[in-house]
C-alpha cells in the first residue's frame, strides 16, 4: 500500500489527538491546517480592479481590448513576483455591459503558449464560449462578439486551455465581468465606492518570491495556498464610506473551498449567487462558495467601525484525511473593513429583488441524465477533446442529478447554461442555493439535481464543456463535452485538430 493510503488509513481511525502516536506522521498532521484568525496585520489599501475601457463599433456594439502578457506583482518584501495579468502585471480589469448590448472582445495573446478566454457564466454560443476548442496562439488576436442575454450578474473570466487552466489561473490570468440590467434593483451600484469586486485567490511563494507551482503531495487537488489575496492584495483594508457596502465574491481560487463570514459574527444580506440576483435579500451568517462560484453580499456597517471578512473551516461533507489537506481545516483572515467616523446614507435593501427561476419546481422530477464524479473521471470517462458525450436540443428543460462517488472534494460547472437547483440529498435546496447558478458544490456521496435550459443556437460540431472545477481536477480529465442541437438532430464529432486562431 501507498504511504498515503497508510496514513490516511490510520489518521482517520484513530482522533487527531491520538494522532502523535504515529510518530512523525503525527506532527506532520498536527501543523496540517492553517489558522491566521487575529494575527493578519491589514496594512495594504484594497486594489480595485479598473473597469476596462470600451469603445463602439459602428453598430453601436461595445468593444473591449484585451491583451495577455507577462509582468510582475509584489506580493511581500523583496523581489517582485513574476506573473501573468492581462492589460497589466496581474489579473485583469473589469468588463462591464448590460444585458441588450452587442460585446465584442479583440484578445491578444503575447505569453509565450497558447491560452484561451472564457467567458464563466455567460450565455455565448459555442465559438465564442472560448473554452478548450478556441486556443489562442502567442502573437494572434481573438475576436469573439456576442449578444448579452440574461440578467444582470456578476461572472468571470478566465482561461481554459485543455490542461493547462490551473497554471493560467494561478499565474493570474482571471477577472469580473459585471453585467447590468436596465431596471434598477436599489443596491449599491457606484463600482469601486459601495460596490466592491472582492477576488478572493491563495497562493504559495518560494524563498526568492517566485508562484510555487507545485502540487500539495496529499490531497489530490492541485495547489492549496497559504497567503490569501484579495485582488492581489495580501492582508487588504477597505476603506469604507456608506452605511452599506456591497461585496462581489468570486472564488478566484484553483481548489479551496471558502466559508465567508465575519469576525463579530454578524450577519449581512446575500442579494445574488452566481447567475444574478435572488428573488429576496437572505440574511445570513456565512456564504460558502467552492472554486469558481460568486455570491453578492451587503453588509451594513456603523460609523467606526472595523470588521474582519474571516473563512471559518468550510463544510464540505470529506471524511478526517482528504479535509485536512484540502483546507477545510483552516481559519484565514480575508481582509478587514474600516468605516469611516461619517458615512454617506445608503438606501434600505428593497424586499423583492428578482424573480426567482422556475425550470422545475418539483424536486421529484425523475433525472434525464446522471453524472457521477470520481478521481478525474465522470462516469468512468475520462475527458477526450475528440468525443461528445451527448446532445441537447434547442430550447429543451433536462434535469442533470450529479454525485461526487469518492472522498475527494468536487464541484460542478456547466458552460452556457445557468441552472436551478431543484435538490440537494433529495431536499430541497437551502436559500443561498435557489437563486441561478452554474456552479454548484457536490459533497460526497449526496446527489444534487440541477434543471437546465439549453436557449443557445444549434452548433452540432461544436461542444461546450461541464467539469469540476477545482482545477486540477478538471485539468487531469474530470469534464466532458456536450453540443447543443436543432431537435431531431445528432451531434456531429469535433474535428481531431481544434483550431487555433
């Protein structure tokens, strides 16, 4: 048996108290999580992201210019970190529209390989998806255009080239796209004063400051950060002048699972998840969110005051060993808020926010399609760029039941679609989980259904991708692809070379 299997083994018959009587494994266990409540020492001002610049075509479209390349970020004393970013050293800026708007996005690739831009949560078609399908090769120019079709949200974007996403993201190649609605909803809305992009990534350094891009040895999901930043930020204060702040969370992370809250334990309002508002503001003491997924929280603060955004140990269902070393374990002090002696009124949060989605309202409703998850595999397949697992026709409701079937911590996404959640362990889902999403968490062993409706134009010869999306994951095979069709119509095989612009 494997070292790790030993251990893990004897780890989790015995406490974690008991757990030195395995000798060196033991303190290896024991330093194992990470607890940095009360000793983060805010000192750097929150950067915000800026809003990306646009222009209009002669349609009347908007278009950004966006162009990848290497640069350098300082994350500590000494030597600047080297890192990718996009318009700049690290990260990139914040694309805005509102829904109606024609988008076209020129994207320059001047990093040294090929990479990609996709769009998470945006309804595209399939070309312009910009997944595993649309590589962009060093010195070429992408041109994707689209129409902005769905609610007002906060989305992302990021790469997503076919094993290689995880090192992309972590080098920092990631940002918001924040899409407006033309009816106004009374939240904080002015970006950058109450309405606050929080991305929230971890990372590891090497003793000369460079990304250690190395795998955790245990666990099996890639990189697991110590230093947690905030748009780049490590220990972030925000300056704080209204009654009340909005927050846009976005796990920016490759495999963590945070569970946002407070220091003082207060609670806040969660206006919005992953595909736009919820149907009424939900209070709450915590907002857990796996790779990926976003939540719009408001919190009202009183002049003075100062609060800590913490990450309490997530709940994510793993057994002793593979939440130890996944994370879940851990404390971390996110960033601090600090109100200002005087702060501008804000408005009182409206009682209806959205409709709230109604693909399927009976939880019962039997699964057209079962997914399981486990080790890189969903159903037993591993991801092939050359094979469509299945097809959808246009304008049709299918209901996906996904479990996770291992012990290892995964969650699901699927590209184009925003879903409901119709149940979770055959219950249904809590308030943080029926409002629209395309990224949902999937603990071990509890079947979460989710209803879809597939609204994209027939492409047959073109697949969107579903994966885990703790990126390790997705990277070593955990997706599959599907292709959207005019009814009656079969999908067609992906050509054996995709293009690459």
């Amino acid at each position: 048996m494997k070292r790790r299997t030993v251990l893990k083994a004897g780890l989790i018959a015995v406490p974690a108290a008991s757990a030195a009587a395995l000798g060196g494994a033991g303190l290896w266990w024991a330093g194992a999580d990470l607890n940095t409540a009360g000793k983060v020492r805010f000192v750097n001002r929150l950067a915000i992201p800026p809003l990306a610049p646009s222009r209009r075509d002669g349609a009347g479209g908007r278009v950004f210019d966006l162009r990848a390349s290497g640069g350098e970020h300082r994350f500590r004393a000494g030597r600047p970190t080297p890192t990718w970013g996009i318009n700049g050293p690290y990260l990139a800026p914040t694309l805005r529209a509102a829904r109606g708007e024609t988008v076209t996005v020129r994207f320059r690739n001047d990093l040294p390989e090929s990479t990609t831009l996709h769009w998470h949560g945006m309804h595209v078609p399939a070309r312009m998806d910009g997944g595993p399908h649309q590589p962009v090769r060093p010195g070429a120019t992408w041109s994707p255009t689209w129409t902005v079709d769905q609610p007002a949200a906060t989305l992302w974007y990021h790469p997503h080239p076919h094993g290689r996403t995880a090192l992309h993201v972590y080098r920092g190649l990631a940002g918001l796209f924040i899409l407006d609605d033309p009816h106004p909803h009374g939240l904080p809305d002015r970006y950058g004063i109450d309405d606050i992009p929080v991305i929230v990534r971890d990372l590891n350094l090497t003793d000369h400051n460079e990304l250690d891009e190395r795998d955790r040895e245990q666990g099996g999901v890639g990189i697991v950060g110590d230093l947690v930043t905030v748009n780049g930020t490590p220990a972030p204060y925000l300056p704080v002048t209204t009654q009340r702040v909005r927050l846009r969370l976005l796990n920016g992370s490759n495999a963590r699972i945070y569970r946002f809250g407070f220091g003082s334990g207060r609670t806040f309002a969660l206006v919005g998840t992953d595909g736009g508002l919820l149907a009424a503001p939900y209070e709450t003491g915590h907002v857990q969110l796996s790779p990926g997924e976003r939540a719009e929280i408001v919190v009202a603060l009183r002049p003075g005051e100062r609060d800590v955004l913490r990450s309490l140990p997530p709940e994510t269902g793993l057994n002793l060993w593979d939440r130890r070393w996944t994370g879940g374990d851990d404390t971390l002090d996110v960033m601090e808020l600090r109100a200002a002696p005087r702060l501008a009124r804000s408005s009182p949060l409206p009682a209806r926010l959205a409709e709230a989605p109604r693909l399927v309202t009976d939880p019962a409703t039997p699964p057209v399609r079962r997914f399981e998850l486990s080790g890189f595999t969903i159903n037993g397949r591993s991801m092939d760029m050359n094979r469509v697992d299945f097809a959808v026709p246009q304008g049709g409701t299918e209901v996906w039941e996904v479990t996770a079937i291992d012990d290892a911590p995964h969650n699901f996404h699927v590209h184009d679609a925003q879903f409901q959640v119709v149940s979770v362990g055959g219950r249904l889902p809590p308030p943080e989980l029926r409002g629209w999403k395309d990224t949902v968490h999937t603990p071990p062993g509890v079947p979460v259904r989710i209803a879809l409706r597939f609204r994209g134009e027939p492409d047959p010869a073109t697949p969107y991708m579903f994966h885990c999306h703790i990126l390790n994951h997705e990277d070593q095979g955990l997706m599959g692809q599907f292709v959207v069709t005019a009814p009656g119509r079969s999908a067609n095989r992906p050509p054996a070379t995709h293009h690459e612009h």
